[in-house]
C-alpha cells in the first residue's frame, strides 16, 4: 500500500485545477481542526469549507465499489473502517462549524468545482 498515492492523485488535481479556474483559492492537503488529525483535500478557510476527494475502491463508492477477491475480509473491514472515520470527520467538522463537501473520485470534476465554489461563496 506504500505505492498508493496519499494526495496529487489524478482525480484530486483534476478537480484543483477546476476549482482554480473558477477564481478560488484554497490550501491542499491541510488539517480543518488542529487537534484532529483529519486531513482535507482542499480548505476553505475563510468559508470554512473542507472538501474530500474520495476514492471508490477505499471509501465504499456505492456505484463503484468492487469486493477485493483476494484478502476480502480485511478489504470489506477497511472500507467500513473508512467509512466510520468519514462519518466521523463530518461529524466533528460540522460541530465546529465547518461544511464538509464529499466528491467521489469518478464525479465530473468541473461539476464538483462549480458546486464548491456555489457552496464557498454562499457561507458568510
């Protein structure tokens, strides 16, 4: 699992680069709550905006979400497990404040661009 690309992967820089040419700036890969060791893909911080990237395989994508053939317990408790912990982070985040946005890897980056950026500029 050491290959698996933690950020920069081709969905998340498709997405930035949407999100940038709408005018919006933001911070990348950056912790919405200091003491929580959650990291978002893009932060709003103003806005208190944080937007996560999520991959289908490793949150449980439920058009694309495919059971691993090998291993195929530990895959399905992983991806419940990830599950939790996003449920979790938007939990804590909205308790603070926060809005939290969920893109799925296989959306259509310019239409999740254009609802962040509908969302950021309507937060005071």
């Amino acid at each position: 699992m050491q290959s698996n690309k933690g950020r920069d992967t081709r969905p998340e820089l498709a997405l930035r680069r949407a999100v940038h040419a709408l005018g919006m700036r933001y911070r990348v890969s950056a912790r919405p709550l200091p003491g929580v060791r959650r990291t978002a893909d893009l932060l709003f911080t103003r806005a208190h905006v944080a937007v996560f990237l999520d991959g289908c395989f490793w949150h449980g994508c439920p058009e694309h979400h495919t059971k691993s053939a090998t291993n195929a317990d530990y895959w399905a408790e992983k991806v419940r497990r990830n599950r939790e912990r996003d449920a979790e982070t938007d939990r804590l985040l909205a308790e603070a404040g926060w809005k939290v946005i969920r893109v799925w890897e296989h959306e259509d980056p310019v239409q999740a661009a254009q609802h962040v950026a509908q969302v950021v500029r309507a937060r005071p």
